[in-house]
C-alpha cells in the first residue's frame, strides 16, 4: 500500500511539472509588438545664420515617436539632427567661445488632445568665432506630454527654428587689430615698455587733425582704451553715424575734469557706452586738434540676453514628405489631470526632455522677445583711471501662454499613419518586424487548458494504479489457493 502512495505521488508531481513546462513555453511565445516609429525627416533652413554660411542649409533629421503608451508615462518625442551634406550654418559675426546654437521643433498634437509639443534642445560652440565660421548642431532635442486617460492622439511634425545666442561678456579688439580701419598717418608703436600698460604693449599715435579709426562690432557696449596723458588733446566719438554721449573725450584730464600728471599712461579707459540693442554698430574716434591722440584698443561689451536675437534665427521647413504617427494611450483607469505649462528655455543638455507643455494653443513656437531698447544715456565720471561712462537703463517683456484642449473620446486603435512608407522605420519589441501584434493568447484559456490537463493525468495516474493493485491482489489469491 506504502509503494502505492510513493508511485501516486511521483505520478502527480510528474503532471504538475509538465503543467508548468508548458505554461512556460506558452508565455515566451508571446508576439512582436512595435513600440515606436523613426522617421526620417529632411528640413530646408533659410534666414537668420543661414545667411552668413551656405544661405540655404539642408537638414537630415530622425523623429521618434512611440505607437503605445500606457496612461500615466510621458508620451516622449525625440529628434535627432545633422547636416545632410557640406552646407553649414554660419556665425553672424566675431565672437569669442560660449556662443550657442539653440534648435527648436513643433509636434502637432489633434485627437484626445489639441496642442503643441515644442522639443528644444541647445550646444554650445567651443572656439573663438569669425563671421561665416561653420556651426555645431545639437545632436539632438527632445520633449514630453503628460497622458491622464485613454485616447488616441496624432502627431503631426512641423518646422524648425535655429537660433543664435552669442555669449555674453568683454573682448579686447587690440590696436593692430584688422578689424579697426585707419584713415591717416597713424603710427604702429609695438615693444612699447611694460611700464606704460599698454594693451599687449603696443599702440597707435596720432599727430594730425583728422585722422580717424573706426571698429564694426556686433555687442551691447563698446570702450574706448587708449592713455591718458597731459600732452593729448580732443578726441572726438561718433557712434552710428551720430554724436555720441558725451561727443567728446579729453585723455589730458582725469574723469572728475581736474589736469592729469600722468604721461602716457596706457590701457585707460576714456570713454563707455553701454545699452545698445544687440546688433552691429560702428564706432569711430577723431583727432580734433592736431595734439597727440591714441589708440590702444576697444573693448567690445555683451550684456546676456534676454531672448535670442531675431535675426539671427533660421527657419526650416520640410522638404520630404508630410508625416503623421497614431499614438494610442492605453490603461484601466485615469490619473489626476495635470495643467501644461510652457518652460520658457530650453534645457541645458540637448538630449535631456525638460518640463516643456504637453499642448499649446499655437502650432508655431512661442517668439522670441526682443528688449524694448535703451534708455536715453546719462553721463557720469567714475573709475580709477576710467572715463566717461554712459549708463541706460533697458527693459524688455516676454509673456508666454500654453493652452491645451482636451476631447474625451477614447479609440483602440493602434495605427501607424505615414505617407512616406520608405521612411519610417518600425522598431519591434521580441520578433518579427512586422509593425503589427496579433491578439495574444487569453489567460482564462490557458488556466482552463492547464487545469484539465493536471485533472487528466491525476485520474489516469490513480487508475493505472489502482488496476496494477487490483492485478497485484489477484495474483496473490491465485498463490494461496
């Protein structure tokens, strides 16, 4: 009886581990499903910086997009950008390092949910720039929408804005500098002795009326540095073409109007201005009356901007074939709806989604601000060794609004929409590339089959055994007799 029970038992643990290998065959058999969808997207850029490189620049560009998202995660849109062949971008002029190319998109959202995903993403250059030095893009920008109930939103990419932010700071243009155009004989002193202080020891010198040295310069405020010394005489400043604030300078005084004792002190600060609105300027200085007048260097000032300057972005719009991408968000319930907020700036990294708004009112990216100008300059003499000094006051405003419409009416489709079909690359999740997941077995079913085959076995077990009890019993009646 005792080896009947043993047998019995083996036979049941048997049948369950046979239940189990194939409940686990089952389960890694489960479908491909495609996730997400890359686009390949070719964008044409004019304007703005394009002007100063290859006036038309051609993009290539690789939007993803996942096909289903579960209701609670971040719908994420991603976008790869690079140069489709030797046109650049080019630098709106001579900067030093820290400028940065900052790279805008726009996702049309329609369905459950009208709005605008705005990707944004920024690189900054590394090296000094000239006009018409080639640009480095971002590798790429991206970012999110909140989803909060089931639907099926389309997204539908736009163009793209490039803009252009120069680095805020000083740079020294030195009195040799090919940039600063003399007219005259001026005369080039270089290895002047260090105990002058001159900037990088050497100078220009005027003896004669009229002669003149004018700087093209892109920046917010422009110095004048040359040496004070009580042998100068007037020099006078225009800036645009127009007197400037004060008209002049007199390098034989100190900046509270009393005589100097100094002879040829250099690297002084003799005249500022300050609050220009970004752009190109032009500076020029005079020798008023014949006396001695020098040149040293300009000093060349960005304040940081408030908004990048307009007319230095680059719009780009699509050559290749209109696309659009189904997303369908999935779930049993709801989370709490959350408002769309617009970041305002673009995140640091240009890989990295930053809090941008899962919708906005406008299909175009919110406009970049300009400041409302200087101020009227006033004078004022301050400085050791400093000059006159213009000091404005500028203001600028931006106000940026993000709305979002919400539809409430939920589909279940799970579609792929593009009409450039070469184009869209359908990355899979387990199998076959096939774009499509068939419908996957049903769970009541394999409970249902698992649980017969264990009753199967179980009742077969116990009669086989209880047959070979049967025919063990009769065989020992038989021995008896």
């Amino acid at each position: 009886m005792a080896g009947w029970r043993v047998r019995l038992r083996g036979t049941v643990l048997a049948s369950v581990l046979g239940l189990v290998g194939g409940v686990l065959v089952i389960s890694g058999q489960q479908p491909a499903k495609a996730n997400a969808v890359s686009v390949n997207l070719d964008y044409r850029c004019t304007g703005g910086i394009a002007d100063f490189g290859a006036r038309t620049v051609d993009l290539r560009t690789t939007l993803t997009i996942p096909t289903v998202v579960n209701v609670g995660d971040p719908l994420n849109v991603s976008w790869r950008l690079a140069y489709k062949d030797q046109s650049r971008f080019g630098s709106p002029a001579r900067l030093p390092e820290g400028a940065t190319v900052k790279v805008q998109g726009n996702v049309q959202l329609r369905g459950a949910w009208v709005g605008v995903l705005q990707p944004e993403g920024s690189v900054e250059q590394t090296e000094a720039l000239i006009e018409g030095t080639p640009l480095t893009l971002p590798e790429g920008i991206s970012d999110f929408a909140h989803t909060d109930r089931e639907g099926t939103v389309r997204l539908e990419p736009g163009d793209l804005f490039v803009d252009f932010i120069p680095p805020s700071g000083e740079s020294m243009i030195n009195d040799d500098d090919p940039a600063i155009k003399y007219d005259g004989p001026w005369e080039n002193r270089d290895g002047e002795p260090p105990s002058d202080g001159n900037h990088a020891h050497d100078i220009h010198v005027s003896h004669v009326a009229g002669d003149t040295a004018t700087l093209t310069f892109h920046g917010t405020g422009i110095e004048y540095v040359g040496q004070r010394d009580r042998e100068a005489g007037l020099v006078s400043i225009r800036l645009d073409g127009v007197p400037g604030t004060p008209p002049r300078v007199d390098p034989s005084k100190e900046a509270d109007g009393t005589p100097t004792n100094y002879t040829r002190l250099g690297g002084q600060t003799l005249w500022s201005f300050r609050g220009l609105d970004y752009g190109r300027h032009t500076i020029r200085i005079r020798n008023v009356e014949g006396k001695r007048t020098t040149l040293d260097a300009f000093r060349v000032i960005t304040e940081e901007l408030p908004t990048p300057p307009e007319e230095y972005r680059a719009t780009c719009t699509l050559v290749s074939e209109p696309v659009s991408v189904d997303v369908t968000i999935q779930g049993g319930g709801t989370v709490p709806s959350q408002d769309p907020t617009d970041s305002g700036s673009p995140s640091a990294t240009p890989t990295t989604p930053g809090p941008s708004p899962s919708g906005s009112g406008s299909g175009s990216p919110s406009g970049s601000a300009s400041p409302s100008g200087s101020a009227s300059p006033s004078s004022t003499n301050s400085g050791s060794g400093g000059g006159t000094t213009s000091s404005p006051t500028p203001t600028s405003t931006r106000t940026t609004t993000a709305t979002a419409t919400a539809t409430p009416t939920p589909t279940r489709t799970s579609t792929v929409t593009a009409t450039a079909t070469p184009q869209v690359r359908i990355t899979p999740e387990g199998a076959a590339e096939t774009g499509e997941a068939p419908a996957s077995p049903s769970g009541a079913a394999l409970i249902g089959a698992g649980g017969l085959m264990l009753a199967g076995s179980l009742l077969g077990g116990i009669a086989v055994r209880r047959r070979a009890a049967a025919h063990a019993g009769g065989r020992g009646d038989a021995q008896r007799d």
